[in-house]
C-alpha cells in the first residue's frame, strides 16, 4: 500500500483502538454458523447413523397410576429382527433418572405413576420392527385410584403420588405486615389465574446415538447438558464417569426439555443397547413419544388478592401459586422458586405474603421450559394489575406508572434497584413507539362489531441462575499455527446464537476478527464442566469466562509482541488482527505473524478461562434478600382486533423493549426477542397440551397448534434499551428468556380492553372470547 493509504488505515486502526475491549461489542457481526445453517449442512444426530445401527423404541405406562404386577418380554423377544429388550432388570448400576430429587426410575419397576413412565424399550435392526415389538411387551397391570388436580392432590386424604406426599417444594415469601397493608387499603381485588401445560415441540426431538468402545461408550446427542448426561448414563451403568464419553451434535431446538431427564433417558437406553448387543444403538423418540414422555411447561393455578387506595397505590399483595408438576420432581422445584420471587410482578409493594408450591400429580411431568415459571407468574400479576386498573376505573398505564420499579425502588423480596433499572425506559419506548394514549382514547369510542383493544404488560426478570445453584463456567482457547482461534466450552448451542457471541467477546478482547474463530462441539473428555445451558446464562456468565480467557492469552502474546515491534508491552494494541505501538509509527505486524512467533518462542498458546458469578443471598423461611445478582426489564403494548360476533381475533401490533445491559451482539438480540414473541404468541392464543383422565389427547403436530405465519402481528417492533448490569460481561443481561413472557398478558390486556371483559385463563382462544362476550 502507498503512504498515504498506509497513513489513512493506521489512523483508522488507532480509532478503533480507542474502543479497547469493546472493539466488536455492540456489532451486528455474523454468527459462526451462519453458513451452514443456510446451506442445510449441519451434522445433526441422526447424519451419523451407520448401517449396522439398532434401533430404540419406548414402551410406555397404559395406566396413569397402576401397580406393575408383572413384566413380560418373551414375545417381543422374538419378533423378527429384535435384538433386546430392555427393562428394569438390565441396569447394572442405579436405576434413576432425575435432575435433583431421585424421585424417578430410568425404568418403572413396581409402580407407574404417570402415562409417560417408560416401562420398556425394544431395541431392534429397524425403526418399524421395535415399534411393531414394542405392542408385544405384557404388562400386568393393578390400577391405583389418581389424581390430575393439583389442588386435589395437596390435600391429606389425596392418593400418593410418592410416599413422602404430593407437595414437592413449598416457597415463600414475607415482606411487611399483610394484615396491616390490606387494612390501609381503599380497595381489595381477587382473582384466580390459569395456564395450561405447553409443549417445547423442538423440531428435532430427544435422540441420543451410543457406539460401544471396549470398556468405555460414547454417546452422541441432541442436549443442553451434556456433563449432566454424562453423570446420569455413568450413573444407569454403574461406570466411573470417565469411561462415558458425550459430545452434543448440532441440535434442533431445545426450549428447557433437554435440559431436563429427557436427554438421560434416551442416552441411558442407547447406552444400555449398545453394551447388552455390542452394537451401536440409536434412541430418538417419536414425536408422540416425546410429547408424551418429555417435561412441559408446567400448568399453574395462581390467586391474586391485592390491596390498593383510590390514587392507584399497592399497599399489599397476597399470591397464591399452585404448580401441576405432574408424576416427577424435575426441575420444576427450581421453577417455583422463580415463579414465586416474580409472582407480584414488576412493582413496589410494601406489604406481600406469596406462597409457592409445586405439586404432584398422575399427570405426565413438567419441568424446565423457556421462562422458567415467569410466563405463568407474570400472566397472573400483569392480568391483575388490569383488572385493578378497570376497578380503579384508571387508565392501566397510569396505574403501572404508580407503582412500577424504578432506581431506588425494592422488589416483593426486598432487593434495591439500582442504576441498571431500565423499566421506565422500556416503559416510555413501547408508549411512544405504539402511540399508546391517543389508541387508548380513540378505541374507547368503539360502537361497531369489530372492536380494537391495546393492552400493557411489563416484567422483571432475574438473570441466571440466582438461588436455583452455582451460576460458575468455563471456556477454553487455544490458537493453532495458523491464527486461527479454537473455542470450547461445555456450555452449548441450541439455536440461539450464544456460543458465537462468546467467540465475539473474545474476539473483541483479543483484537481478532470473529472470521479467525472456530467453534469446537461441546464435549465431556476434553471441555470442563460448567454447569448447565438454561436461564440464558451463556452471555451472562460464560461471556466473562470467555473475556477472562482471552485476557489470559493475550498477556501470554503482549511480551511477544512488545519484543517484535520494539514496543513497551503496556503499548501494544491488537486490532482487527493488526499489531502497532500505541501513538507511535512503528512496525505493524499481523495476527499470523505474531502467532508465528510465539510458537517458535515455545509459548503454549491455549487458556481456561473461568467465572463464578457472586453468590446471591436471601432468606429462605422469608424469602427477603437479593436472589438475582441483575434483572433485565421489559414493556410491551399488544394491539388487537375482535369481531364481537364470533370471538375470533388477530394481533395487529406488537411493540415492545427489553433493557438488555448491554447488547453485545444487536442483531442476534433482535432475533431472540422475534423468536421468544412467537413462542410466546402460541402460549398466549393457541398452544395446549391436552391431559384428559392423566392420558395425553394431542401428543402430535396435527392437534397440537402451534403458530404459524399466519399468525405473527403485521409488524414487531423490537426496541433495545441499555443500562449496563452489574454482573455479565460490559454490563451484559440475559434477553433469550424473557421475551416469551409477555404476550400472553398483553394480549389479554388487549381482549379486555376490546370487549370490556377479562380471560384469567391461558390460551385465550376465540371460543373464549366469544363465551366472555355473551355472558
């Protein structure tokens, strides 16, 4: 290049410079994957079946609550092309399969307590032989009395689901004096919320893929977790963990389900198959298997009693919240946890005494989904404030604006909001965005058949794991001869973009364009165990395990550097994969070149980088204290339209802001908010998994809807408020959750405002709506 183009990109590499370690953050930079995403070449589970595979098929409980009397598999056994067939009596090591309370068998030996209990699984030389087989599998049955309502079954005279009672997990919170805030009370407001059982319906369901290696297997799957795959099928086998070797192919979609038992179930089969036939052994569920046999979102039965003077001001709140968790444990006894330190919603309350309990039943099981109990919680606390707001006889705007969290603000725990509370920012962004007061006034109007309503819905929600465990996570790096740059983590990638904005993060510290990034497949032999890949917690706490690293290996290349460019070590900058001295026209040199060097030099260009977030504290008999380390903050403003004649309706207009810290990739930001909307638009106005007498009536896509096209508003808008956080990295919150949360109470909010009448019960259908309009 001539000097004055010399001169012309070495101004323009000191100016990005200035940015430091944000170089990329705030960039809408391409994801790794991008490309093969949109070629259709991704790897997943079942692209790598050889032609010797065998093939699982799960036998699942007929009886919702039985006794097993007896189990027989001689005729299956002897089906044409049958290899095995698997029970009870073939786990050598502990028969189990559940995330915390071992409250669940891998198989169903003397009891079943739920239509998705696995009883067996048939493994066969063809798909179609072990799903004929699996009808030949005889199970003597002595069918026990259940019961499928949680409320039912929180009471002492209930069948027991379990020996220990049906109440799992009871959570609570006590701020204030209850009895004292209803009594300064102008006005006193009760409700009774529900929602419904809501499938992950993954494109791709649970598969898990096992080839026997001598004295050790390896397991090939679709998971969020793949380390806690790895304890369970060491668990199954009764095998030291380091003979079980797992590694997460590219998987469809996940949502909560697989991150839950499902994944062990169907690595702990392949696993079992694999060695009993010295074959390798494919288990993937059917859909109807997995809609059946995999958690859902759970059910929720919520009471709101709200205290509240004539200006619109919360003196106190009572919420009862009641979870179905169905015949097992899972995870749901974190769900409730969160679930109830949300239930009042994103408002100051002095006075609040909230009661949380997940729940058994003969209903198959729930657990982790997407939100994680903040969809249920938020539908009750937000319906709620509106149903207030029309006793009130106050517009539900003005209502919030009372009472909403702001900086200096305290939550229903007692937890202090500080800077980073972006709600009236998000707030004030959907309003003007959705010019809300002059729709509000001109629908009030309203005297046709076709009626418009626009409603309100706002959150706060707590970032990673807080008070559900140890919120810690490791990533490595390491850079070949070439520059090119490996990372690893045992954290995973679903869908969601996440593990690129890892390599963005690093990337940005390092100087490097993301182009020089490879990311390698999670696996349990070569990547450290970092917890699991839920509650959004990829950014929030593997992003500054990712910056940790890559300042680790940028101090190993700095001294390397300084020596090469003649440079003092604390002026040397990287950027772009270009490096000069700070200020100084010295030699530049690139990436490659430096990399070079190092390795000639023997320095080992590989680091761990790692981060725990600070423990969170509250109180467990009270519920008060701090129980997330940040919050991200979200509004929205859903518009309708309803025909009064038939009930139905559509969403025209969906607006809405989320206060994401610091959005390190804003691209892929907007693409979790879209998706989230959508999943939370089929929750809202369609999605339910039908449970009739503990039996599943929908347990495939045909009957189970889900949105389509059709269905999306004609305009999202997404609207990206920044008040950076205290805990992930350049002030970073957590954004893949939350977005699902809010439609299904801004869209009530909506119908109500349409038609002038509440529906406390999720899905809002048109049947409902037309029901509402004509009581």
């Amino acid at each position: 290049m001539n000097a004055q183009t010399a001169e012309e990109f070495l101004m323009e590499i000191q100016k990005k410079a200035e940015r430091g370690e944000l170089l990329y953050i705030g960039k809408e930079l391409r994801r790794i994957d991008d490309l093969e995403k949109v070629l259709g070449s991704p790897i997943y589970t079942n692209d790598l079946i050889p032609r010797n595979t065998l093939y699982a098929r799960l036998v699942l409980s007929r009886y919702p609550h039985a006794i097993i009397k007896n189990i027989s598999v001689s005729k299956a056994l002897n089906y044409p092309g049958v290899r095995y067939v698997l029970t009870y009596k073939d786990v050598p090591g502990l028969n189990e399969s559940s995330t915390i309370i071992p409250d669940r068998p891998l198989f169903a030996f003397n009891k079943v307590r739920s239509t998705g209990d696995i009883v067996a699984a048939v493994i066969a030389e063809k798909p179609n032989r072990a799903q004929e087989a699996k009808e030949l599998v005889e199970v003597e049955y002595e069918p026990l009395k259940p019961v499928f309502d949680p409320i039912e079954a929180m009471k002492p005279d209930a069948p027991k689901i379990h020996d220990d009672g049906n109440i799992v997990k009871h959570v609570k919170v006590r701020k204030g004096d209850i009895e004292k805030g209803f009594q300064e009370a102008d006005y006193i407001i009760e409700n009774t919320f529900r929602t419904q059982h809501q499938d992950a319906a993954p494109m791709e369901t649970e598969t898990a893929f096992a080839v026997p290696r001598g004295e050790k297997i390896l397991i090939i799957g679709s998971m969020q977790t793949p380390h806690h795959v790895q304890a369970a099928v060491a668990k199954v086998l009764g095998w030291p963990i380091d003979r079980v070797e797992v590694i997460q192919a590219v998987t469809g979609g996940a949502f909560g389900p697989k991150s839950d038992e499902p994944p062990y179930d169907v690595a702990s089969i392949a696993a079992l198959g694999a060695i009993k036939t010295g074959k390798p052994v494919l288990m993937s569920m059917t859909r109807e298997e997995s809609m059946i046999a995999h958690t859902k979102r759970h059910p929720a039965i919520i009471t709101h009693k709200t205290g509240v003077k004539a200006n619109g001001k919360l003196t106190a709140s009572k919420v009862q919240i009641v979870l179905d968790g169905g015949a097992y444990a899972s995870l749901g006894v974190l769900v409730i946890v969160r679930a109830t330190f949300h239930a009042n919603g994103p408002y100051e309350i002095p006075n609040v005494w909230n009661d949380g309990y997940k729940v058994y039943t003969n209903n198959t099981y729930t657990g982790s989904f997407r939100g994680f109990g903040a969809p249920q919680a938020i539908f009750a606390a937000e319906s709620q404030m509106d149903e207030i707001a029309k006793k009130l006889n106050m517009d539900p705007l003005d209502l919030r604006l009372i009472n909403m969290l702001r900086p200096g603000s305290r939550t229903s725990t007692g937890q202090l909001m500080d800077e980073s509370c972006g709600l009236p920012e998000c707030l004030d962004a959907v309003v003007k965005a959705s010019d809300y007061r002059k729709k509000k006034e001109l629908y009030s109007k309203q005297d046709g058949k076709i009626r418009r309503g626009i409603g309100i819905a706002m959150l706060h929600h707590g970032n990673a794991l807080g008070p559900e465990g140890n919120d810690y996570a490791y990533v490595h790096l390491s850079v070949e001869k070439n520059g090119k740059v490996h990372l690893g983590t045992g954290l995973t990638e679903f869908g969601t973009g996440a593990i690129s904005g890892l390599a963005q993060i690093a990337a940005s510290v390092l100087g490097v364009p993301i182009d020089y990034f490879t990311i390698d497949r999670p696996n349990t032999l070569i990547h450290h165990e970092t917890g699991p890949t839920v509650a959004s917690r990829v950014i929030a706490i593997g992003g500054n395990a990712a910056r940790d690293a890559a300042l680790k290996l940028k101090q190993k290349l700095l001294p390397v550097a300084s020596k090469l460019i003649n440079c003092k070590v604390e002026d040397v900058q990287i950027v772009d994969g270009y490096v000069y001295c700070k200020g100084k026209e010295h030699k530049t040199i690139s990436w490659e070149e430096l990399v070079k060097e190092a390795y000639e030099a023997n320095i080992e260009l590989n680091t761990l980088g790692y981060y725990m977030a600070p423990s969170c504290k509250w109180d467990e008999e009270t519920g008060l204290g701090s129980p997330y380390n940040q919050y991200t903050f979200g509004a929205a403003i859903a518009e309708v339209e309803v025909d009064t004649e038939t009930g139905l309706y559509k969403v025209l207009n969906y607006y809405v802001a989320f206060d994401v810290g610091r959005a390190i990739n804003p691209k892929s930001v907007r693409g979790q908010i879209y998706g989230g909307t959508v999943q939370g638009l089929g929750y809202a106005m369609m999605e339910e998994l039908v449970h009739k007498e503990g039996y599943v009536v929908n347990p495939n896509l045909k009957d189970y809807y889900i949105p389509t096209s059709l269905d999306i508003p004609e305009q999202i808008q997404t609207i990206i408020i920044e008040k950076q956080g205290s805990m992930g990295p350049f002030g970073a919150k957590i954004v893949a959750e939350p977005p699902v949360v809010l439609p299904a109470p801004a869209i009530r909010n909506a119908i109500m405002d349409a038609i002038g009448k509440g529906i406390n019960s999720l899905p809002i259908t048109s049947e409902k709506v037309y029901k509402a309009i004509k009581s």
